[in-house]
C-alpha cells in the first residue's frame, strides 16, 4: 500500500464532511423520543357542564407559559376572562411523566355513563410529538388512573400566580 493511498484514507472523511456542510446538510439535535416526557410540550384541563354559568380551560406549556380561561354562558349573563401565569418546569415535567405512567396515550378517548347525559364533564388535553391528544370524561367516569392525572393538573394550577389578561 503506497503512501498516497493512506494519505487519502486519512483526509477523505474530512472532505465528505466539509462537503455536507456546504450542500447544506447541517446537523440537527435528534428530536425527542416521543415516548418520553420531553416529546410531551403542552398539557390542558377543560371543565363544563349543563347549566353551570361557567366553565374553565386551563392550558400548562413546557415553556413555561400557563393560561386559565373561565369561560362564560350566554343564558347566564357571563362573558370570558382570561388570566396568565407561569408554569414551573419541574411541575411541568412532573405532570408529563405522570401522563406517561398512567397510561394516559392509551386511554379511551371517552369515558361517560350511558344513562346520563347532563352533568359535569372534563377533558384532559396533551401535545405529545406535534399529536393532540384529548381525553373527554362525563360525571367522573373512567379509570382512576385519569382522575389521578385530573387532580395532579389541578394541583399546578393552585400554585400558578394568575394575573388577568387586559384586552
């Protein structure tokens, strides 16, 4: 084996990897493992029912932002108002893992007593790889694994410092 051969052997990887650069091909970090709670970026809580005057939506995103609408009935009188926070991290990720163990991407999408109809109903909401997810649930119906992952969202919202939007 010749001297220029080894030569070759030894620069070659540096030019194909100078020529991806410049064609363009720029490495990118590899995205989140959709299984896992980093690919999980925006999880929600949605509350109603028949004849409340209000409702509420509340929406947790891993960047930190948090939003809680109260939403108003038109046969009540009551309008909607919004109201901002923030979210921390460690709740955040907390409650993605959460989702994560309870099963909560292989749950039904529905879970409601066949005999009624009014009542009060819930929908748990989750952003996972870019997919919506969203689990509706009617008078308290479904496994417990769905009111434990309820009462945790519930438990971050207690500690989240709403201040209203102005608009």
């Amino acid at each position: 084996m010749g001297g220029d051969d080894q030569a070759a052997r030894r620069i070659l990887p540096g030019i194909l990897l100078v020529a991806s650069l410049s064609a363009g091909a720029v490495p990118r970090p590899p995205a989140p493992d959709p299984r896992s709670s980093a690919a999980i970026t925006e999880i929600s809580l949605e509350h109603g029912c028949s004849g409340c005057p209000n409702g509420s939506i509340l929406i947790l995103r891993r960047s930190g932002d948090a939003t809680l609408t109260i939403t108003g009935n038109a046969r009540f009188g009551t309008g909607d108002r919004t109201s901002q926070g923030r979210v921390a991290p460690r709740d955040f990720e907390e409650l993605a893992r959460l989702l994560l163990s309870q099963g909560f991407f292989e749950l039904k999408t529905e879970y409601s007593d066949p005999q009624t109809q009014d009542g009060e109903w819930t929908a748990i909401g989750a952003i996972r790889d870019g997919q919506e997810r969203k689990v509706h649930s009617r008078n308290h119906a479904g496994p417990p694994s769905l009111e434990a992952i309820q009462r945790a969202i519930e438990g971050v919202k207690a500690r989240i410092d709403f201040a209203p939007v102005r608009g």
